[in-house]
C-alpha cells in the first residue's frame, strides 16, 4: 500500500505528466488498475482482509 502512495505522490508532482487541457490527466491514466466495479464495491467484494466476507462483526 506505501509503494501505491509513493507512486501516486511522485506522478502527481510530475509536472510533464500533467494536463491542463480538460483530457484524462493523471488520474483518467490510472483508472485501468480500479477495474472494481461500484456495484462490485457495494456488495463487498472489495473489502478487508482482515474481515472475511464468512465474519460478520
């Protein structure tokens, strides 16, 4: 999880990586990796795993 933080963190200050023209711009690259659907989100399928889906609290 810190590399994902580091990574984010060094394309956001990376100013050749940035769009000012209304296109996809940073995040609009990385959306591919969130292929979690929010339909899938809200079932749970993107939960903790420290919290089994078996394990209800």
């Amino acid at each position: 999880m810190t590399n994902l933080v580091i990574l984010v963190g060094r394309i956001a200050r990376d100013p050749e990586t940035r769009t000012t023209t209304g296109g996809t711009g940073v995040w609009g690259a990385m959306e591919p990796k969130t292929n979690v659907s929010s339909e899938s989100h809200r079932k749970g399928a993107f939960r903790s795993p420290a919290h089994p889906p078996g394990i209800t609290l």
